[in-house]
C-alpha cells in the first residue's frame, strides 16, 4: 500500500507550493496516474481522500486523469495498449514490449486561488 505515502507526498508538495505563492486554497490538483506506474489509482484517490483532511488540499477539487499504458511490438512493430507491464504483443505474441506510456505518476497542476 504505497498509495498512502504517494498520497503524503502530493499534500506535502502541495502545501510547500501554496507557501510559496502565498496562498491558502488550492481550488483544483491535476494527478496523472499511469495504467503502468504501479500505482493503484482508486486506492490512491481513496488515501489522499482520508488525508486531506485538515490539509492545505481539505477544499480543493481532486482530479485524477488515467493515462492507458502504451506498448511497442519491436517484432511486428504494433502499438497497443498495454494493460500491464508483461503484456505480450496481442498480434504475433512477442514479448518482452517496449512500453511506451502509462508509467507516468505526476502533479500536473495545481490551481490557487
Ligand atoms: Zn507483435
């Protein structure tokens, strides 16, 4: 369950990011949670929903976009996308894949105001 410690972190970032612009409400936060980050985003969403509370982010609407995971056939050139990390070429089988998105964890942005 890292989800919890990624959910610590966001809060932590967002509350250094309001000190330095001087603000006390963050109205929006733009997470990008990859289908291959290893990072479960309904369990994410639920941690960061418990801590919140009493945070800089307790008001502030929780937006969460999933980025599919992207694989790379290197046999037959395919792209799919890739559900998870040992997914094998659905076309001619071949694996290991390339893996081209989806690994992405990230704040995209935060909007204060
Ligand atoms: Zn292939």
């Amino acid at each position: 369950m890292h989800e919890f410690s990624l959910a610590e972190e966001v809060i932590n970032l967002a509350q250094r990011e309001a000190e330095k612009n001087n603000v006390n409400t963050i109205s929006e936060i733009q997470i990008e949670v990859g289908d291959l980050s290893g990072v479960e985003a309904e369990a994410f969403e639920s941690a960061l929903g418990l801590l919140v509370k009493d945070t800089i982010l307790n008001n502030s609407k929780i937006n969460i976009i999933r980025t599919p995971g992207k694989g790379h056939c290197n046999a037959c050139n395919l792209e799919f996308e890739m559900h998870h990390m040992q997914a094998s070429c659905p076309h001619c089988r071949a694996f290991p894949s390339i893996i081209n998105g989806g690994q992405e964890f990230r704040v995209l942005s935060l909007l204060v105001e």
